[in-house]
C-alpha cells in the first residue's frame, strides 16, 4: 500500500482539461504529453522510493535540538539530498539561477506528488521555494546574485519569520525591531515562533526572511519591514538562535523552531517600512500550496484506505458473498465504506482540479501580466486554501475510519495522515481569516468584478452543454448551487451594510458554499472533457471512472450549498447573542 | 483554564427537565436539588483536582510494559486510589455488592466530569463497570459473590476480550478457544487485541471477560460463549500474559494491551454458547457510555477554547473596538470565533441532555421492567453512539481551531482533547456500523412501533406550545426536521426491500439526521424547562443563554437534516457505480 503517485489523472487534467500544449501562456506549448509524463513518472518514483519510507520514520523520531542545532530525523538529509540533485527543488526557478524555468503549474503537479509521500520532509524545500521567490520579486541585483542560485539548489533553505508568542495574525501587534546601522544593515533583536525549517542540519546555510519594525515607520502593521537574516554570514555565526523545537501533534519530521534574533546582522529585502505589502506578494503561491496539501494529504490517506478496504475480510455483502471462498468479504463491498471512500476520491479529483487551475492562472497572472488572472485566483485563493484544508482534513479522518481499531494504531499510517493534515487549516492563514478575507475582502475587490466573472465562468459551463443528455447531471446541480451562491453574496450585500457581523457570521459557510460550487465548477468541466475523450476512443475504464465518481460528488456533496445559505441567511443574531461573559 | 464540571447545567437537566424527585422510577423520588447537587460538587471537585492534572501528564508519559507488567502514568494509582476511597466507582452498583444502589443517571452524570477531566484514566472504571454488569445479570450466585464486591470498588479491575488481530466487527471469525476440562473450568486460547486496561498497575487483580469458542456451538458467532479468565487466581499467575501496549493517537494514559492467553484457567459466565446474547446485554450502557465520552470530552475542549478567546488579544471587533484600552481585542469578539463557540456549546448541551434522558430510560427499563423504554433507548443507542462521537469530535477540532497554532502545539491541552475524542468514533462498534445498527435493524424492530413512538413524542413535543411565541423558533425548526426524517424512513421503505444498498449507502446519514432531530427535540424540551423556570423567577442569566443557545442549535445545526435526506434519496447508484478495483 505504498504511496503511487496518480499520474494518468493528473495527466488527465494538464492535457484534457486545461489543455496546456494548446495554450497561450508562455512555456506552456512546451510541455506536451510526453515531456509531462516524463516528468510526472520521474517524480512519482522519487515519492515511491525515496520519500514515502521516510514518513512514518520522521513522524516517529520527530526532530531534536541538540547543543543548539535542530537533528532532522534518520535519513531526511539524504533524500533532501535526492531531491536536490534530481532539479526537483529548482523546477519553476528562473535559468539564470540554476532553475529549470518551467511553470509554476508543473511545480504545482511535482509538488503534489512529494507532499503525498512526505508532508514534513517537503516543507523545507517549499519555505525556501517562499524565500526564493520574495528575493526574486523584491530583491536588488546583489541580492538575488547572492542568494537565489543557493536557494534555488536547496544548498541553502530559507524561512519565513511572522509570528510572535503574541501576536499572529494581528501583526500590527509585532514586537520584533531592525536597527539601522551606519554600513546600511540592521541589527534585528526579537523572538519569532512556529518558525517552519528554522533550523535543521540539511543545508550549509538557512536563509531568514524576517518582519521587524523599522524606526520611523509609525503603528501597527506601517512600520514593518522585511529583512535577510543568515544564519551564517560567510563562515561567521550571525546573532540568531534556537530557543525550542516545539513538539507538535503532526508533521514532526518539520522543525518548528522559536527563533531568537539577538543584534542579528540583516539586510532590507525590498522598500522600507513596506514589509507586508512584500509578504502579501508571495501570499497566493503560499496558501496555493498549502491548498494543495490539503489534498495531497488526503490522496495519500485514501490510497492506503482504499487498499486497506480491499484486502481486509469483514462481513458479509448485504446482497449475497461477493467472496463466497473466502471466510468473509471484502470491507470494500460495504456501501457504507463505499460512500466513504467514494466523498474521499471525489474531493481529491475536485480539489486537484481547482489547484491546477489556480496555478495556471498564476503563470497567466506572471507570465503575461494578466490582470484578470490575478483578480480570479485572488478570489480562489481563499477557497483553494481554506476550503481544501478542512475538507483535506476530514477525508483524512474518513480514511482512518475505514481502518477500524487498527487506524488508531500508529504502526499503521492512517493517524499520521490526521495529525499531519490537521496543520494546514492552521498555518498560512488559519480558516477563519480565510474565510474573513474571502467575504470581507475579496469579493468586493475591484468593484466585485471577480466574483462576477466567476459566476459568468459558470454560467458559461452551465449553458453550453444542453444537448448532450450526459452532461446534464453536472449542469443541473452545478446551476442550483451557483444559484445560493449568488443568493448568499445576495444576503450580504442586503445585510452586511448595515451589520457587517451578519456578513462574517457566514464566512465560514461561504467559503464553504463557494468551495462547493468550485468543485462542481471543476467536475463539470472534466465530465466535458472526459465525454470528449470518450467520444474520441479515449481509455474507457479511467473516463468512466471520473465520470462516476463526478456524479458522486454532484448528487452527494453540492447539496451542501443549500445547508450553508440557510446558515448564512440566519444571520448574526442568534451568533452574537450570548455576551462574551457568559461563554 | 482548568476544567469545571458544569453543575447548574447538569442540574438544570435533572430537575427541570427529567424532573427526576417527581418520577415513577424507584429510586428517583430519593434524588432531590440538595442531594444531587451535593454529589455533582464532590464529583466535579475531584474531576478539577485530582484527575484534570493529571490529563496531560498521561498523554505525555502514557503507559510502558515493563517485564510483563504495564505501568500507568505518574499519579494515575493514588488519583485512581482517591476514586475508589470516595466510593465514585459502585455509585450505581448493587447494596449487597458494597455499591450505593443509585440510579444509572446519576452514575451517568458523574461520569460525565470524569471524563471530561482525565478521559484515558476513567477507562479502567468505565471497563470495570462493564465487567460488574455482566457478571451481575449472567453471573452465578457464587461468581457474584466472588468478583462483584472486589469489582464495585475496584480493588479489581475488569476487561472485554472481543477482538481479535483477523476479526473486529466479524466476531463469526474468531479463533480463540475455549476447552472445557474435568473440573468445569475451561482452558481458554488465543490472541485478543485492543484490550482497554488489559494490564496495569493500580489493582489487585484484573478480570478478564473473554468470548472464545467452545466445542459444539457450530458456526460463525453461535458458537462463541463468555468465559471469565482472571491474571490472579489466588495468588497464582493464570496462563494470561501481556504481548505489548499499542502506540496510539491518543489516550495514552488507558493501556490499550495485545492480550494473550495459552490454556489460562477460565469458568463459562452464562450460558453455553450464547456468549454473544449476553454482550448484547451490557451493549446499551457501554455505547451511551462511549456517546457521553463523545461530548464530555467536547466539553473539556470547549472550556479551554472559550477561555483561550476570551484571554488572548488578537485584532479588533469589525464593529468598534472592544476594548480599547488595550492592544487589541480578545478573539471572542470575532463573529466567526462566537460561531465556533456555539457550535461547540449547543452542540455538548444537547448531546448532554440526549445521554441523560437514554440513561433515565435505560433506568425505567431495568428498574420497572418497562419494554417500551428498553425498546426506545435500543433506538436511540446507535445515535447516541454514533452521532455524538461524530460530532464531539468535530467540536473538539473546531476547539483547537480557536487556539490558532498554539493549538497544535501539545504544551497546551487543544490536541489531546482532539486525539483522545477520535477513538470513539471506533471503539464499541465503529460508527459505520452503529449506522448500520440502526438503519438495517432498530428502525424496524418491533415492527417499527419504537420509531413510531418516537415520532409521537416529537409530535406532541411540537404541538404541545403553540400558545407560547416564544417557543415558536424550537417547535418549528423541529417540525421540519422531523418531516425530512420521515420522509427518509419512507425512502428506505420504498427502495431497501428491493436493493438493500439503496438503505445502507444513506446509513450514516440517517445517523446523523436522527440525531439532529433528537437534539431539536432535547431542545425543545429544554427551551420549555427554561421557560418554566424563569417565569416562575429562576436565574435569568442562565435561563436566557440557555434559551439562545438553543435557538442557536435550531437555526444554525437543525437545517443539516435536509442535506441528510438529499443524499438519502439519492440512493445507492452513485455510491456504488464502481467496481471494487477501480478504487
């Protein structure tokens, strides 16, 4: 039951679905089937054989801090190493730094793929693939001479320093401070917390992006800036510490460090006191990949239910033996362990859908300054991270389920998928701020225009595929959520004027709402894309599989739309009722 | 941050709505405010002082074999000790045996607090009790004699052998023996895994209950009977030894043991052959006893989140600042965080009302021999089961939500309680079958005449108010809700004779559609007991949150049943359209 990287679907998605050699973006005529399974296949290989094993090996030794520095679990350094070899970790990164110069939806795909083996693992090359792309944006000539072919090679990692004991989402609160000195560095003194690959013992150097406030810079969130700080500076030790490697309910082979900066020599990366505006930059990749763990997560939790399901003799088929030589059937035979596995398979597929598609509005966005792009996948973004995560999370639990008594065991790999997945609804942005920026922010942005082209999208799915009888089971679903969703922005234009606690009492539900019609969004357009590659003698078994499992999803899932308008049309009064003091 | 047993809660139920000094059930009339209050202080003051400390300590140390012997955490013997010196362990047991003869609710609502402080270190009463209970109804007079009082105060513990490494819910699969020999004894073989207090070091001796096959009995379960195997008999060791301690999720404290019997000397208890009859016998209480756990640990959960939001300083209140003297407001002001918040309290509220009425029927049931109770409460069993370890769990992440990072972080208390709430999704029948329990079998029981009970008493819960506005937001909800209930019974009715998977593929649905009625009917009740109780001059503080937390659960939870019966009435087809090897 070893991880398998599902390449015919992904596959399935560049081509039939987002039909990349045909597309517009630049670099993406490259990138034929071949070339993608190539990839693809190469990097599904690394998970099987080098980051898979390793999973319940990190989560059972978990890292350590020892005299000051952060031992990552039995042979973690070596398959970093394999990966950092193969040009895994420098796919997407620009050619004159050492990368390969491919798409951002290609990384997307790879990235998958090691996430289902090894969650912990990659999170050290996914917070240098941060520090990379920060420095790429906002840092001068030197600064990406200097530090982007390290990062890009993964010689050096990087890290992203936000939160403090007291503050995490509130930055405004931010206690951390950069003093200038006369050579034009800083001198940074504060304590940052829940530091992912604050430090370990893989790279020869770890390159800290750090928020400080800045002389100068007023209040609240104004006054902060963004600053390198090194680790080493040549072969030198900069003022900067390991106060703790916290032990955590998940991803324990990922060292999540206090970080104490004491005097530490930095340097600023982009204007001064414009810090955040240089965070928010990276923010759309960041949450995009923490979506995407989301599933990843998942695909890898179901894969192992999903065999555990067949192999496992438990009762009997209600409708007679389907194994009438064996002492009993088959789990999978169940209806109840059927559904199960069918919500998880149908999530995943929606959900990889939705991710490659925000990575290829992101080339869009970056590769051709595509305004419209950038506005639509900041609306999804929301969506990709927060609604992935929480349903991640919970098909992970369903899988677990599947194993019975021996899915709490942790000799077996279903309790790691939990408590590793549990992780994403939290970082990057907890769920409940994605769902505050979604309705409180994003779908106003630009005088809402976004929202509306997304609902143009849909009705343009919906419409255009009434002759063909077979569609009709997605269209028609896929129309009456978009209907409450519409209905729900409805209620908040009417309602959160004048109380905008009636608006963010159905956040949560909205995120959840829009995320549905999202994955309907997606289903319909693979069953479209499947028909065709039916109708065009395509590979029988798979196509009628996806189309199956599609209308699983719309018969079973999209009715939660309708659940979470009336939630939402409730409004805040019965939310708000109750003071603070009597909870 | 410490847990609190919520007595006035608790109260509240007993007195206002079971109303339990006026009722017919022998021993009820005893109970009156004074006296249960007294117990519920005791018992929630060694929850908060002895037990609740302890908790965390379990979790971290959990429990080692050691030369064949299993050593619980620091300090489980001595609280353990203070449990049974306090006589909190017979409270329901039998005069005779050395117990104070209480009504099984009253246990129930002492249990509650225990399990809410220290859920891991409670098992080896609560399997204890289960031993007691059986031996009590199937015991000979001489095995009463012998075991109970050593049983009631826990000077010996007790376990339920059922499961073997092949074999969990399929016990027709079992393979352990049972031979019987000269004297009348038996030599009992076999594997048993996932014993909960299976060895430990705070008894004298433990008891296990072991289901084994012995000659005769024929196929599949008919063959099984109930053997008594103690570690100790005299001071000789039985052939009874420890294989190992599972490494789990969480419960660490409870010593989850592979068992291993070689020809260990065992006596029948009961009848021959009709071991699995007598199971049956403890199953309501042992599943009611899981479903408390389900919410008693959400409670727990739930005190720590609402603390955390009112304590930590994060953003401001979209309305104005709330506390404007400080850096910031604290999370409880945030509509979305006071969504969680009452998720998590109407939920626990309800689920404790649900638990506290199926432990007073199960008293009518046992106490005045009345069959209608017996046949209720087997209904309602798998939703009490079922549904609220379901959503206790659910809460419980929803709870460590609210602690943001930290709450992942295991030096606060947000992931024990989340690791601790899952396994009773699994254990004593995992939560696929009580869906199963109930929809191929207590639905139809007795002709249906339960369900149909139900139904009147839900009917006459709606119609009993309509003079009272203020009842108009419960009876409505809960009218609606019953309606889409009905209407999935007559789509079970109407579909399952011909293809039973078109029933069972909307189980676990029904499940959860059954227990949101039940808590709208708990509710409903509760809203017209506050009622009641605050125009006769009760505490309006308490009176009124109680009444807007449940026009919360109505408004917010209850429309989930439509969602339970879309996907009912989309039967079978989805579900199961693939073949077993397309997953």
């Amino acid at each position: 039951m070893t991880y398998r990287a599902p390449v015919q679907d992904m596959q399935f998605l560049l081509h039939q679905v987002l039909q990349i050699s045909t597309s517009d973006i630049p670099g993406y005529a490259d990138l034929d089937e071949g070339f993608t399974a190539a990839v693809l296949e190469e990097a599904g290989k690394i998970a099987t054989d080098v980051l898979a094993p390793l999973n319940a090996v990190g989560d059972a030794e978990g890292c350590t801090l020892e005299n000051g520095v952060v031992r990552t679990p039995k042979g973690f350094k070596a398959a970093f190493n394999a990966l950092r070899d193969g040009g895994w970790t420098a796919l997407d990164c620009a050619p004159e730094f050492g990368g390969q110069g491919l798409p951002y939806l290609i990384h997307s795909a790879v990235n998958e793929a090691l996430v289902s083996a090894n969650m912990a693992l990659n999170m050290y090359q996914g917070l240098t693939h941060g520090a990379y792309s920060a420095i790429a944006v906002h840092g001068s000539a030197e600064q990406k001479a200097m530090y982007l072919p390290k990062l890009a090679s993964c010689e050096w990692t990087g890290t992203m320093n936000l939160t403090e004991p007291h503050c995490g989402t509130d930055l405004g609160l931010m206690r951390t401070r950069a003093e200038p000195q006369a050579d034009g560095s800083y001198k940074v003194t504060g304590t940052k917390i829940f530091i992912s690959a604050g430090d370990h013992d893989m790279a020869d150097n770890i390159i800290h992006l750090v928020l400080a406030k800045a002389p100068g810079g007023g209040e609240g969130t104004k006054g902060i800036s963004l600053f390198i700080v090194p680790k080493l500076i040549g072969d030198a030790r900069n003022g900067v510490s390991v106060g703790k490697v916290e032990h955590k309910m998940g991803i324990h082979g990922s060292a999540t460090c206090v970080m104490n900066f004491d005097g530490a020599t930095g340097w600023l990366l982009g204007d001064l006191h414009k810090g955040m505006r240089a965070m928010f930059t990276m923010m759309n990749e960041a949450r995009l990949g923490v979506g995407l763990q989301g599933y990843a997560v998942a695909e890898a939790a179901y894969q192992a239910a999903a065999g555990y399901a067949r192999d496992r003799l438990q009762g009997r088929a209600i409708t007679g033996a389907a194994n009438p030589q064996g002492p009993a059937d088959p789990l999978i035979v169940h209806p109840d362990i059927r559904r199960s596995l069918m919500d998880q398979r149908s999530f995943v597929e929606g959900a990889r859908a939705l991710t490659y598609w925000g990575a290829s509005l992101i080339d869009r966005a970056h590769r051709m300054g595509d305004a419209a792009s950038d506005g639509l996948v900041s609306l999804l973004i929301p969506v990709i991270k927060g609604f992935q995560t929480d349903m991640g999370f919970q098909m992970a639990v369903q899988a677990q389920q599947v194993w019975g008594g021996h899915g709490y065991i942790e000799d077996n790999p279903a309790s790691q998928f939990v408590r590793d997945a549990r992780i994403a609804m939290i970082y990057e942005g907890a769920n409940g701020v994605q769902a505050l920026d979604l309705v409180g922010r994003k779908l106003t942005q630009d005088g809402g225009k976004h929202v509306l082209a997304f609902f143009d999208m849909v009705k343009a799915e919906c419409t255009g595929h009434d002759a063909d009888p077979r569609m009709e089971p997605f269209t028609k679903a896929l129309k009456a959520a978009s209907k409450q969703m519409q209905a729900a922005g409805m209620f908040f234009m009417a309602n959160g004027m004048k109380n905008p606690n009636a608006a963010l009492a159905g956040s949560s539900d909205f995120l959840h709402l829009m995320g549905h019609v999202c994955m309907g969004l997606m289903w319909t357009r693979m069953a479209r894309a499947a028909l065709t590659a039916l109708d065009a003698g395509g590979d029988a078994g798979f196509l009628q599989a996806k189309l199956a499992t599609g209308r699983y999803y719309m018969a079973r899932q999209l009715p939660a739309c309708g659940l979470h308008l009336a939630r939402i049309e409730t409004g805040a009064e019965t939310v708000m009722a109750l003071e603070p003091q009597a909870f």
